[in-house]
C-alpha cells in the first residue's frame, strides 16, 4: 500500500500538449460550427476539452502561445545565428 504513495518530494508532472496546431483550429472549429461538442471534439482530435471551450468562448485567441514572449525578433536572432 504505501509504495503507491507519493514520496514527499516527488510530484507528478503535467503532461503538455501533443497535438499540433492545425488540429486544434480544425477541432475548434467544429464546435463553434456546432457539428460536435467539446468532449466529443477532445475523444476525437486529442485536443482537452477545456483548451477548445476557452478558444470558442472567446477567452483565449487560437494561436496562443505557451511561456515568455521572446526577446529577439527572427531577424536579431537570425543575423546572430551568422
């Protein structure tokens, strides 16, 4: 029983997204079209459920992106790439 328990200093990692996207618009925009709902869009696309309602919701834009935004633009880090 206790080998199933969490140490005190470990914890679980969230596990990021793995869907591209391409599929997150596509699933997107079958709910907002209303062909299928938010759970069902989620069993299909692998996209969560909860990403699809806030994009459709209008809470959060489709193309957002997850961390900070970056420093440099393509081209500062393009012309230190050289």
């Amino acid at each position: 029983m206790a080998s199933n328990l969490l140490k005190a200093n470990e914890r679980i990692r969230p596990q990021y997204k793995t869907y591209s996207q391409d599929v997150k618009e596509i699933a997107v925009q079958a709910v907002a079209e209303g062909r299928t709902t938010c759970y069902k869009a989620e069993q299909c696309y692998g996209v969560p459920a909860a990403t699809i309602r806030r994009v459709v919701n209008g809470s959060h834009a489709v193309d957002v992106k997850m961390g900070p935004k970056t420093v440099l633009s393509m081209e500062q880090e393009n012309k230190l790439a050289k």
